[in-house]
C-alpha cells in the first residue's frame, strides 16, 4: 500500500523525494492549488544544504534566485552589533541561502516527481485517519471532486503546527510558550539600502529585515497577542514605529495602504511527548513547531525527514506496516536536537526578546562584535547554521 503523506511543506516534500527515491511507492497530499504563500520560512541553512548537495541538487537550488548571508548582525540605536560568522563553518557551505519557499518546494517536488513511486495530489487536503485492528491505515482526504480515501502502510503527519491528522490520533503539543507574535508585510527596496538582513531592536520595538532583491520582506515583532489592539489602533500604528526604526524607509511606509496589506504569525513553541501510533508517525511542525528564533524551522523540518528516510525507507519498500518501535527509533534521534533547539529558543525568548518588548533589555551593553569571542562564535554559528544533529542521507537509490 505505500506511504501517504499529509503536508506538502519542507518536512512532507523532503520525505517524499527520499521515500521515492528508494523505490518506495508514495503520495503527497498539499491542500492548496500551488506553493506560492507568501510569508513563509524562507532560510535555507548549511545543514539543508549539504542535504541539496548529497541528493545532487545543490547546483539546481543555487540557480533559483537567492540571496547569501555569511554574517548575521544586529542593529540598535546606536549601531550595528555582529551576532554570528559562518565563514568557519565545517563543510562547503558558509552561508545562509535566502530563497522563497514556494521555489525551495517547486524543487523539490519536481526532483520527487522523476521517480515512478511518487504521487502528488494538489488541492487535496486530509480531513481523518483510516483505523483497523487499533492501527492507522491510510487517510481521508477532499478534494474539489469530493472525499476520497487512502490506505497506506504508514500515514505521516507533516501538515504543520495545526496539523489535522494529529488532532485526529488524540495526539497534543505540550506548550512551551512565546511571548511574541510577528506581523509580516513587505516594502519595494532600492539601489542605494543596505545589503544583508538584520534584526533592528529599540526600545519597547523589534523589526527584521530580509533582502528579497527587489523588497524588503518586513517582521515587526509584537507583544503576544497583540495583533487586535494594533489594528484598531489604525495603519498608523504599524506605520510609525516602521519609519522609527528604518528612517531610510520612512518615505515608502504610505504603501501599507491597511492591514490587508499585512500577515500575521501567531508564533508558537509546543512539541509532542508522543510522534507515533501504529500506523502514523508526525514529523516536522506537526511533531514541534519551532520559534522564529533563528529561523531554523525549515532546517530541523528537513532533518526529521531525512532521519524517516534513512530509518524507514528499507523496510517500507517491503511493502508491509512497520511495527511501532520502528516509527519510535524517529521520534528517539530526533526527540535530542528538538529538546535543545527549543531550550536556546526559550533562553533567547525569555532573557532577550520579551525584556525588549517591555523595555528590559539594552542592547547597547553588548559587545560590538560578538563574532570575536571564538567559543561564542562557534557556538553561535553552528546552532543556526547545522543544528545540534544534522542529518546525511544513507538511504540510497535502489
């Protein structure tokens, strides 16, 4: 019967590709028509990138329209601050890859579909799990013909932070908590603007700024739950401290013509206690969505599916469910660089990003260049740019 997957995001495509790529018979289910969503994880890190260049897409990846940041840095009033250097990272990639999610995904899928055992099904989106004998064998899923069924050997969740398929197995997040939500929108970028992207901090206020080439791709960064009282505060609200904090794109603030113009991301940070069922493995945002803090959700997305892969792909192509320790060996070596991911996410969102929404922190008391302090570095550089556990490909083509 396969493998059915729910969730045509970084961990459901990545998994898709690998499982086809070792000869298992596979379905991705997307529930919208297309990828093209904007506002979404964008950051392609070292870790997925050694993963592009092992299943040789590398080359294909860099002809996509990016952006490379080496350094990452922060800006205060009263200057830039450097927070991290990857130019010593080990392997051959130093550098954070900025690139739209929706061509991250069209590749991916379109290396996935070269492959006779791959199935993709648009617009089709999960609904309920098919049960027997006290394990999952397959989904139910819509489409614009109507409902339809899947059964399949193992049924995997990767259909994000509200996944459907989770709530349906009874499976529920622990909530470890955030302090902020993020307000996306995007502003048209000049000739003369600065190159890289940043954090700009100030009192009580947080904005990053991405370079997207032709636009800045804007996160102001709000008090949780804070999105209502900013909207009925008027455009304004959002205008201001937007001309405050980048001055140079004061002039350009008039094109949030309303709050239309504008995405909010309720941000959260939860993880399951429990991946699996007989039958039904959760990975990626479905299994631990991650804070924006550092931007490595797409990465540690990327990396659950790779460890499914190298775990599973063997003994799927036998064509017969697993027993459920095999599902567990998942949730075993992917359950270690959750738990720290999430634990430097939590330390940088409570001793740093909540004191500035309430005026807690100066960022004028750090060093100038924190890429100075070797061990610091290191550290710093390797968490975003590898992760705690990267993940190599052992499944190979059959």
């Amino acid at each position: 019967m396969g493998t059915v997957i729910a969730g045509g995001g970084p961990a459901g495509a990545m998994l898709a590709l690998l499982l086809a790529r070792s000869g298992v018979e596979v379905t991705l289910l997307e529930k919208h028509n297309d990828f093209l969503r904007d506002f979404r994880g964008d950051t392609i890190h070292p870790s997925t990138l050694q993963v592009l260049d092992e299943l040789g897409l590398a080359e294909e990846f860099h002809k996509l329209p990016h952006y490379k940041a080496y350094n990452l840095s922060l800006v205060s009033d009263s200057g830039a601050i450097r927070l991290a250097d990857m130019s010593h990272l080990p392997g051959k990639f130093h550098y954070i890859a900025f690139v739209p999610q929706w061509d991250f995904l069209t590749l991916i899928t379109r290396a996935a579909a070269r492959y006779p055992t791959f199935k993709l099904l648009m617009n089709a989106e999960a609904t309920d799990l098919i049960r027997e004998n006290g394990a999952v064998r397959g989904l139910r899923y819509r489409d614009p013909s109507g409902e339809h069924e899947i059964r399949a050997d193992l049924t995997v969740a990767a259909d994000g932070r509200t996944s459907v398929l989770r709530a349906k197995a009874g499976l529920v997040p622990q909530d470890l908590g955030a302090p902020m939500d993020v307000v996306w929108f995007r502003l048209p970028r000049e000739p003369g603007d600065r190159q890289d992207p940043f954090l700009r901090i100030a009192k009580n206020r947080l904005m990053v700024a991405i370079n997207r080439g032709d636009y800045w791709q804007l996160a102001y960064v709000i008090i949780k739950g804070g999105y209502d009282r900013l909207t009925r505060q008027g455009i304004d609200a959002l205008r201001g401290p937007v001309a405050e904090l980048l001055p140079w794109l004061a002039g350009r603030t008039e094109l949030i013509r309303s709050f239309d113009d504008v995405s909010v991301l309720t941000v959260r940070l939860d993880r399951l206690r429990r991946w699996h069922l007989p039958g039904l493995l959760c990975i990626g945002d479905a299994a631990h969505a991650m804070s924006p803090v550092f931007g490595v959700g797409i990465n540690l997305a990327v990396q659950d599916a790779v460890a499914t892969a190298n775990l599973l792909a063997g003994p799927l192509r036998y064509g017969r469910p697993l027993p459920e320790r095999a599902l567990h060996l998942v949730q075993r070596r992917r359950m270690p660089p959750t738990l720290i991911t999430q634990a430097v996410q939590r330390f940088v969102q409570d001793r740093f990003i909540s004191p500035a929404l309430t005026d807690g922190f100066d960022p004028d008391r750090l060093p100038r260049d924190l890429t100075r302090i070797p061990v610091l570095n290191a550290l710093a550089a390797r968490m975003i740019g590898l992760g705690v556990r990267p993940e190599h490909l052992l499944a190979k083509e059959p």
